[in-house]
C-alpha cells in the first residue's frame, strides 16, 4: 500500500513522515524532492502468533509513505504552483492530508491563522487544480488532431464531464461512473479520485483535552463527506519515540496517547480501502500478508507466489481466536479447528494459513 501526505506548507507533514518511517534524516530540507520511506505496520496478532513461533524472522506489513513539499495555494487568478510537487502523489492508493490545528507562533502559517476547515478546503482546490490542468492538456491534444479518432470519442465525452464537474468545485470521487468509464479515467491517476483521510495534527494540551479550534465544524464537514479522521501530535510523538521504551510508555500515558499514530492511520487506511491480513507462520517466517476484504483463499495464495496459485489444492486455515486460545497448531488440530478449505473460501482478517499446492 502506498500513502501520500499532502497539506499546506508547515503543517507537519514530513514530522509526521519521520514518526511513521522512524527516518531521521529525510532527503535534504525535502524542498524539491518528495521523501520516501517505509512504515511498518504495527499488528497485535503478528506479534501473538511470533510470541508462539519464536521465528527467525518476523515480517508485518507495510506502507509506502511520500511526503511532497507543502501546497502553495493558487493566487487570485487561480494560478497554483502545486501541480508539480502533487505528480509524485498521483499512483498512491489514498492521499492523507495533513491539516495543521496546533498553534505556535513560531511556525509560519501561510493564511497566517489557524482554520483546520478553510485549510482542507484550500488543499482539495489545489488537488482539484493539478487534476483540471491534466484534463485541459489531454482536451486540447485529442482535438488538435485533424480528426478524432473514434476510440478517443468516448474518453473525450468523458473527460469534458470530469471538466465539468471540477469546474463546478467537485472532486472526482462524487462523480457517478459506470465500470467502463472507471476503466477509461484509471490511466489518468486523478488525484480527487484518490481515497482521502484527514490527520488532524495538535499540539500536546488541544491532544490531552481532544480539542481544537473549530472541531465541531471539522467534524461535522468530515462525516457530511465520509472522509475519515486520525488525530496525532507529531511533534511530541516524534519526540518521544526517541526514548527507551520505558519512559516511552509514561510519556505516551501522560499525554494520553493510547496507541502511536501509525497504529490509527493504518487502521482507518485498511478500513478506508477494504484491507486484512492473514498470517502465514513457521520456524523461520512468521509473516503479515494484507489482502482486500473478500479474497479467496486460492488468490490469496497468489499473493505469495504464483505457483501457489496456479498449483492450489486446498488451504489449512486456523483462526487466530482460536489460535491465541489453544496457544499452538498441535492442539488446533487435536479439537478440529484446522479446516481444510477449497479455493473459493473467503479469507478474513487474521487468519493463519498453510497452502497446499502442486505444480
Ligand atoms: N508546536 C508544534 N510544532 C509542530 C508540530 N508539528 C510540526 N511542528 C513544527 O512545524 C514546523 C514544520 O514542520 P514540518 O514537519 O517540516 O512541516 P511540513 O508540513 O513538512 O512543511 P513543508 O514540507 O515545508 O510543507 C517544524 O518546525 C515542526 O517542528 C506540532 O504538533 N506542534
Ligand atoms: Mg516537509
């Protein structure tokens, strides 16, 4: 899965790139080139099964974060700048961005004051502006050519659609589109058609009192839209993260941080985007496979391999209830709880598979 951070300039959003990557040193001041890493995603059922397994190995899942410069809004005459930063966001499977509630003096803040509501509505213009920009250039090159090619007929009535709906102050995501003309907007990697979450970055007393200004607004904008929210302080988590675990523990206590940032962003991007994990288990590997919601067991074979996949004849599936309440495979299989399933059972979260295949 990939992530990319977008907001406005100063917002926290390469603090919180560093939180979640544990990257000290991101590359250079992050002015030009978008900063990429990699988080790992944190998993209570992982980390039961290796409590069992004792592996050599223990590999969770993981998220491709990029974190691009902050968005310079567009003038008066509708001119933006951000187009340029935005094109390392546009193959990412949502876009999280990072809405500035903490306030401090020192830190710059380009509308020079702090309005959560105004600021996720400046950053969706911009979006909206890099995505009207691919479309007017795509216009003008199919009608230049002498005449339209049958097969573009159809992608221009489309995209004069898009057009429309942009110019009208929507974003892509509303829009009602058949298969078909999914398929056809796919290649364009529209950034307003990218799922969205809204991480509310605070400061350590708007985080302890779970306030901020205006966030009844926020939160009303946020429901009307189904756009989810994650709350973080990525300063002072960043901050002590740097600490041993120890005093970790009674600072995040202190400040009322009950789970890190990564654990709440990735839980509402797996649930954003319809995703679970299963489990594959042994001495050596014990590893974190996520799937989309739904997966067969014979697909989801083919996350590991084609082979898998292709010489699939039946799976071991244990469920992880049961697994941490037998405490091993041994005992599983001794009160039947292994089942063997066929290659259209429907995988769920946490479930411990071992394929059988042949090729
Ligand atoms: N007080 C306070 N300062 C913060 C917080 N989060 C970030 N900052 C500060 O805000 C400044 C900008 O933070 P960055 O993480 O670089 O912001 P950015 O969004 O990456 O900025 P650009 O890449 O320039 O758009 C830094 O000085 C941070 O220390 C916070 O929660 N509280
Ligand atoms: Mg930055």
């Amino acid at each position: 899965m990939k992530i990319g951070l977008v907001g406005l300039p100063s917002t926290g959003k390469t603090t919180f790139f560093q939180l979640l990557t544990e990257s000290v040193s991101p590359n250079g001041k992050g002015r030009t080139d978008a900063n990429i890493g990699t988080a790992e995603v944190p998993d209570d059922k992982i980390d039961y099964v290796a409590s069992v397994y004792k592996p050599e190995q223990i590999i969770n899942a993981t998220i491709e974060v990029i974190d691009v410069q902050g968005l310079q809004p567009a003038d008066s005459n509708g001119k933006s700048s951000s187009a340029h930063f935005l094109e390392a966001v546009r193959q990412v499977d949502a876009l999280v961005h990072v809405v500035r509630a903490f306030e401090d003096d020192s830190v710059y803040h380009i509308e020079g004051d702090i309005d959560p509501l105004r600021d996720i509505e400046i950053v969706n213009l911009e979006l909206l502006f890099a995505d009207l920009a691919v479309i007017e250039n795509r216009i003008e090159r199919i009608e230049a050519t002498k005449k339209v090619a049958k097969e573009h007929l159809e992608e221009l009535e489309l995209i004069k659609r898009c057009k429309e709906c942009l110019e009208n102050g929507d974003l892509l995501y509303s829009m009602d589109l058949n298969d078909e003309e999914r398929k056809i907007l796919r290649t364009y990697n529209f950034l307003t058609e990218r799922p969205l979450i809204l991480l509310i970055n605070m400061d350590e007393d708007q985080f302890l009192e779970d306030n901020y200004k205006d966030k009844e607004k926020v939160l009303a904008y946020a429901k009307d839209k189904g756009i989810p929210l994650v709350n973080v302080s990525a300063k002072i988590e960043l901050e002590i993260s740097e600490l041993e675990e120890e005093d970790y523990n009674i600072f995040m206590e202190d400040l009322g941080i009950e789970k890190p940032g990564i654990n709440r962003l990735a839980e509402a991007a797996y649930d954003l985007l319809g995703l679970v994990s299963f489990i594959t288990a042994g001495p050596r590997i014990v590893k974190a496979w996520p799937i989309r919601r739904n997966t067969t067991a014979k697909e989801a074979g083919g996350k590991i391999h084609s082979d898998i996949e292709r010489g699939f004849i039946r799976a071991e599936v244990a469920k992880f209830e049961d697994f941490k309440k037998y405490g091993s495979m041994q005992e599983l299989k001794e009160h039947g709880l292994v089942k063997l399933e066929g290659k259209d059972a429907i995988i769920e979260d946490g479930d411990i598979i071992n394929f059988r295949f042949n090729v």
